[in-house]
C-alpha cells in the first residue's frame, strides 16, 4: 500500500493519497485544486490510476474554479450530493472504503473509513476552519461525533481536514477523553457553547 499526506501551511489544510500499488489504482482525499500538478506527478510516478476523487466537505462558493479543477484529475468526485443514501462502500484495487454521512461542519459533510484509519474533515476541528469557524448544523455535528465518531473502536485514527495545533492525526480514544468541545460535556453544553461563540463573532450593532 501507499499512504501520503499533504499539507498546506498556510490554509491548514491536510490531503490524502491511498494507493494500492498492486493493483494499480489511488483515491485522494479532500485533495486541493492548487496541488493537482503535485498529486499527478504522484501518480503517475508510482503508476497509479485514480480511481474516486474523495471529499469530505467543500467550500465552493469560496474557492471558485475548485470543482473544475478536481475534474481535470479524471476521476469522479464522491461529495455529499453524490451519495445515495446514507453509507456506502467505495472500492479501488483490493481495498475499500466505507463511506459515513457525518453531517454538521457543514450539512453535506461525509467521513472514509479505510482499514483503521477514519478521514473526517473538518469533523474534530470544530473552530479550525479557515472557510467555516463555526458548525452549519451544531445538533447534526454533535451527533454525527458522539455517536458514529466515538463509537468506532479506540484505536481507530483520525485524520482531519485541518491540521490543529500542528497535529493531523490523533485516535478515537484521546478525542474521546480530550476533545475541548466534546469531551466531558453534555449536548446541551455543546449547543450552548456553539451559540456563545457564534453570539461573541457577530455581535449586535
């Protein structure tokens, strides 16, 4: 297997490229239209085809030209208006991914599951994005994180969208025991919490 990280230093943003070289095909995770040239010259160096382009949430409307530019890679783009039904697997070479409907970060949002390792956006970094600082659907986030997030077993590692504090990855566990907006605090706390913040960055005039 082939497994790179990419990380933008000045957006924060992490992607992803699981490759099975065996079999000759890659997926990319949350990849950036500015780093297509990099990600091709990737794949073509270890002769893989990419199979699905994966996303776990976009900010489009933001980043004009960004879809167009993911579709220069030539592979379908898997985001939450392609998705039929709620999960799904995704298969390229001998491996697969689960895919989970996680919404809140933003209503569309999706998480990969592939092998122990969970690729969940913007999920875990609730006030890291630069795009988006606050939930789209706080009730939504709060679920999608206790209870199909920290449901999977301990050990399960989690790879984010946003690297927070410099970290890209961390595991259910310490999440679970150390999350500042989720650990060790109720739903209602966390929805109230969500509305301070949101209260205290657009205050009345």
């Amino acid at each position: 297997m082939y497994f790179r990280l990419l990380h933008d230093e000045s957006s924060g943003a992490v992607s992803y490229l699981l490759g099975d070289l065996e079999a000759g095909e890659a997926v990319l995770v949350d990849p950036r239209g500015a780093d297509i040239p990099v990600l091709a010259a990737m794949l073509d160096e270890h002769r893989l085809r990419l199979r699905w382009v994966l996303r776990t949430h976009e900010h489009d409307d933001l980043l004009p030209g960004e879809p167009a530019a993911l579709d220069a890679l030539g592979a379908p783009r898997i985001q939450h208006h392609a998705l039929q039904g709620d999960d799904g697997v995704l298969v390229f070479g001998h491996e697969h991914l689960r895919v989970l409907a996680t919404p809140g970060h933003t209503a569309g949002c999706l998480s990969y599951h592939w092998r122990d390792r969970l690729f969940c956006g913007g999920l875990m970094a609730v006030d890291a994005c630069p795009f988006q600082p606050r939930p789209a659907l706080p009730e939504a986030h709060w679920d999608s994180v206790v209870h199909r997030i920290f449901t999977l077993p301990a050990e399960t590692l989690l790879f984010g969208g946003h690297a927070w504090h410099a970290r890209a990855v961390s595991t259910v566990l310490e999440q679970r025991r150390w999350h500042p907006w989720f650990a060790n605090a109720s739903r209602d706390e966390f929805l109230a919490r969500v509305s301070a913040s949101t209260i205290e960055s657009n205050p009345a005039r």
